[in-house]
C-alpha cells in the first residue's frame, strides 16, 4: 500500500520513471502479483510436460 502512495506522490511530482517502476513493484508485492507469475509458470511447464509425454 505504501509503494502505491509513494507512486501517486511520484506521478503528482512529475517523475513519470519513478511512479511506473513504483507501480511494478507494488503490483509484485501485492497478494497478487507474484502467484499470479508463478502460477502461469506453472501452467506453461505443465503443458510443455504434457506435450513432451505424447511424443
């Protein structure tokens, strides 16, 4: 939450960089962000698996 703020004040300031790569990291942070990759991951290896087996 506080790294969403941090991005608002950075947008307010003018520093477009710093507020884009502030909301990045607030979406990985976030409940979210990281097992939702981690999730698609897992789907992606589970389908290479699958195609790999019916070979």
């Amino acid at each position: 939450m506080l790294v969403a703020v941090g991005a608002l004040a950075s947008f307010i300031n003018g520093e477009t960089e710093l507020g884009i790569t502030a909301i990045m990291l607030a979406l990985l942070f976030s409940p979210y962000g990281l097992p939702l990759i981690a999730s698609k991951i897992i789907i992606g290896i589970e389908a290479v698996n699958l195609k790999i087996k019916n070979i």
